[in-house]
C-alpha cells in the first residue's frame, strides 16, 4: 500500500527527507526506529543515519515540510504507513530502568523506561518515564497491569501491589493484590492487572505497600503497562463486602461498579448482585479477576476459575490454583485473558476448596471485562503435561478447540507452542501456568518474543523460597507490540529444580487491540446494530 494521501509505498526507503523538522532523536537501532514511528501519533518517516541516530518525522513530502527537503548521503528515510494513519493508539509498556530501595508503607514506582527493546512502547506522549504516571489525553477504558518483583522481604506482615489513580489509594477499587506470610523472603513475584476506566485529567500509577519492612527492593525485573480499549462495552468491579465460603466450589457474587476510581460500567450487562457478566454484543473480550483470600488453610489446595455460563471448567485456560505454601493470612489468586461471547453468554468467577470449611473472599477483590474490537488473536488451553528440569524451557502443547472458550482468529496459530503475529500492532498477552511438583527455589515465567529470553520485556515474573511444592500457578498479564511475523510463547525457568512438571490445567491467550470503523483492528466488535461479528462469514445473504 501507500502512505494516504501520497505516492510512497509503505515500508520503502527514500532518499529525500525533511530536515530539521522533527518529533525526537536518539541513538537506536533502524527497527526500533521504524517501530517507534509505528507506535507515534502522526509519524509518518522513520529517518535513519549512518551514525545510528533516529529521528521520527511527520513530514513525508516536500509540500508538507517547512523547512529543507533535501537528501543526504548520511541520513535515509523509511516510510512508516501504521503512524500516521487514522487514530492512533493510546497505552504504553514499560520496564523498570534501576532497582529501588524502599520501607515501610506506600511507594510509587518510578525511573521507567519505554525504550530499549522491542517489546517496550509509548505511543502518545502520555507515559511520564520519571515519576511513573500515565496521563491519557482523554477519558477512556483500559486494560492495566504491574508484574512486580520484590527482593529481601520479611516473612512478617504483608505486602501490596495495587493500580492507583490520582494517588487515592483506596484498597478497594478492585485492582489490588496482597501477600502475608505466604509471600517469598526473595524474588517475590506480584501480579496486579485489570479493567479501568480514566478520566481526562486523571493519572495512574503503580504502588507497593509494605506493613512493616522497613529495608526491601523493587528490582528491575518490574513491568508496566497500560492500553486503550477502542469499544464501549465493558465494566470493571469490585467486591461489595465479604464473602465466606466452605468445601468444594461456589460462584463469586456481590459487586458494585461505583463508588471509587477506576470503577465503571458501560453498554450494560453485568449483573452486580449475580457477579456475572451477560455479553451485550457478540464478539471478543478481555477478562480478569483479582480475589483476596483471608483466612485460608495451607492444608489443601484452592483453585480459581473464570466461568462460562456458569459451567466450572479447569481445563477452559482460566484456571489457578494455590497449594501448600499459600498465604494463611491474607493472599490473592487470579487469572485473566481473552475469550469469545455470543451475545447473552455470561462470564464470572468460581472458587474452590479442597479441605478448608471457612475462609472468606475479602472485599478488596476485583472483577472485570471489556470487548477488544480487533479480530485477531487466540485463546488457549494446555492439552498435555510437560516435565522440564534447571534452566529454560519453552512450553508447548496448547490447543484453541475443545470447548467454548478456546478460539482462534485471524491465522497467527501456526502450531502447539507459538503464537505468530498476523499483523502489525498492539496485543494483550496474558498466561497462566500451573506448576507441579516443584521445589521452593527461584522460577521465573516470561511471555517472549522469537524465543529471545529477555526478563526486563514488561511481560515478567518471578517466585522464590515460598512456591508451594505440591500445585502453584504462576501468571503474567500485559500489553505489547509485536510486528507481524513475530513469534510469542511462553518459558519458564528453574534456577536448581531438576525435575518439575508444566502442568496442563494451564492458559495462554493474544489479542490485538483494535478500532472500530476502520482503524486497523482487522475487524472483531460487531457490525452496527446487528449482531454480526465483523470479518466472519455468514449463510443466509440478500
């Protein structure tokens, strides 16, 4: 194709540029260069030089530039169509640039860095590197998410993890996690992540809560991100009081979708009393839970489902569980990705207790959904055990048949282990692994791109001495660009265990953030006023 409104072919090079007129420059490689013209509103020429200096312009043409359009045996334009054309994309990802030391009560985490790597990005100018805040340009929905690790922290009290907006840091916005005694003296791995919503003026950050350490680091191994949804359908929640619960499994109920920042419900559909979410369009959604559990046994084990109409099902790719070295005190599970709705299909949480009679679901515990208009992406399942030993490992053995969960659309599913990009663009990336049999030293997960074991992505996470030996499940959630043809896939590390086993009640799903009418999602949402999902084939015709 061409750059609108011109005759330059995207993805070519051309000799004459603009110079002097640009958005940044700085030292990189040619791929991030073009990368970040792609991710930059307005950007239309990745300007290259010999001295590997980038500099992204808005200025393709000599009638659009206002200074010199001259060429330059040094300097070398490459035009990038996916910048400049149409809405761009408001998020970011985000990997922590130096360790922090921190104390007790609440800390902001700053120092970010959104270059550096492919999979980092900042697409608007809306991400402050420094104070770590992200101020979008406009009201709108998102999906957020912190994967932190922590180092040198007490087994005494607890810690927190939490989404924070415009610094309230109300513990009951249902985006926040908590570890007791349960929790890692090393390498303590932290998952928060979810629906938002912000508000023109607002700002979100990420926080950690200590209750009584006074010494302890956040390393850099930490992730950030955040990215716009592009529909109007969708809610995010958090649990309206205390919910007890015994044996076997229950259904997770009692919401409410107002009171507090980043609560919110739009397009309708969910049920706050029920917990259930009924799919006001057919189409593709993203969807997350967080649940605090106070008061639960080590004897035993839990598991943590997202259901589909109401049908419990551990081999759906939504499934946690927590076994021997859970916290007693107070602790979190939860499980997030994409998943296709017909409309009136509901979704919601079930929990599980193998022996315990009497814990309590806390109220700071969150729940949320919202359609991704692009109709591109994959949700799976493991279909097979897999037993690894030290070092890397890259799983395999996911399916996206077997039950109403599981899909796959768009191409991009070219085997059991990868996930290949069909098209350039933004994508949630979400999984989680069930670990058996495993000792309590270091493991690490990370969703990678072309097998390249990179830990400092955004898309980390790590767990130490206190990893239940029995069944644990370790989770990722986050957003990030990959261009087409990428390869993602998820690995594991082992720092001594020899013998441990991936498990196959496990899940792994991508899904390309999209717009509607025509934005570049490559269709997904459903056509207006019908419910027909856009790019899919249909029988009866006028």
């Amino acid at each position: 194709g061409t750059l609108p409104g011109t005759s330059l072919v995207c993805g070519s090079v051309i000799g004459p540029i603009c110079m002097g007129h640009n958005i940044k420059c700085w030292s990189t490689t040619l791929d991030n260069c073009k990368k970040t013209c792609a991710t930059t509103a307005g950007c239309t020429i990745a300007e290259y030089s010999t001295s590997k200096v980038c500099c992204t312009s808005k200025y393709a043409t000599k009638a659009s530039c206002p200074g010199s359009f001259t060429t330059s045996s040094a300097w070398k334009g490459h035009v990038v169509c996916s910048g400049g054309g149409g809405k761009p994309a408001s998020g970011f990802n985000a990997d922590l640039a130096a360790s922090i030391h921190a104390g007790r009560g609440w800390r902001e985490i700053t120092n970010w860095k959104t270059t550096g790597n492919n999979e980092l990005y900042e697409s608007m100018g809306e991400f402050n590197n420094g104070n770590g805040r992200f101020y979008p340009k406009q009201t709108g929905y998102y999906l957020c998410n912190g994967n932190a690790v922590l180092d040198s922290f007490t087994s005494a009290g607890y810690s927190r993890l939490m989404l924070v907006v415009n610094n309230q840091k109300d513990v009951n916005n249902g985006l926040m996690a908590i570890e007791s005694n349960g929790g890692s003296t090393n390498w303590r791995g932290m998952s928060v992540g979810g629906t938002v919503m912000i508000k023109k003026g607002q700002y979100l950050s990420l926080q950690t809560f200590s209750s009584n350490d006074n010494s302890y680091y956040i390393r850099t191994e930490t992730g950030f991100s955040c990215h716009a949804f592009s529909t109007k359908y969708g809610f995010h929640a958090d649990k309206n009081g205390n919910q007890g619960f015994g044996r076997s499994w229950r259904e997770v109920t009692g919401f409410r979708t107002s009171g507090t920042y980043a609560l919110y419900t739009i397009g309708g559909g969910f049920n706050t009393g029920q917990g259930r979410y009924y799919a006001p369009l057919t189409g593709y959604y993203f969807c997350s839970n967080l649940l605090r559990l106070d008061g639960a046994s080590a004897a035993g084990y839990f598991r943590i489902n997202m259901v589909l109409n109401r049908g419990a099902d551990v081999n759906n790719g939504f499934h946690g569980i927590r076994g021997n070295k859970g916290s007693t005190y107070y602790g979190t599970l939860g499980v997030a990705g994409s998943v296709r709705l017909s409309k009136g299909w509901t979704m919601s949480t079930y929990l599980y207790s193998s022996s315990d009679n009497s814990f309590t679901v806390q109220s700071e515990s969150g729940f949320g959904c919202h359609q991704m208009a692009g109709g591109v992406g994959f949700h799976a399942d493991g279909y097979g055990d897999q037993v690894f030993g030290r070092g890397w490992a890259r799983l395999a053995r996911w399916r996206n048949t077997g039950n109403n969960e599981l899909y796959s659309i768009g191409g991009g599913v070219t085997s059991s282990t990868w996930y290949v990009a069909p098209r350039d663009g933004f994508y949630m990336c979400a999984t989680q692994v069930r670990i058996d049999s495993a000792s309590n030293t270091r493991f690490r997960m990370i969703v990678a791109l072309n097998n390249g074991i990179d830990t400092h992505n955004g898309l980390h996470v790590s767990d130490g001495n206190q990893g239940s030996t029995n069944y644990r499940t370790m989770r990722i959630l986050g957003t990030v660009y990959l261009k087409k043809s990428v390869r993602t896939s998820v690995h594991i590390y082992s720092e001594s265990d020899n013998s441990w086993r991936a498990q196959h009640e496990s899940g792994f799903s991508c899904h390309m953030y999209g717009k509607l009418g025509g934005g570049g999602g490559g269709g997904g949402g459903t056509l207006p006023g019908t419910s027909l999902v856009c790019g899919s084939v249909i029988g009866p015709i006028c």
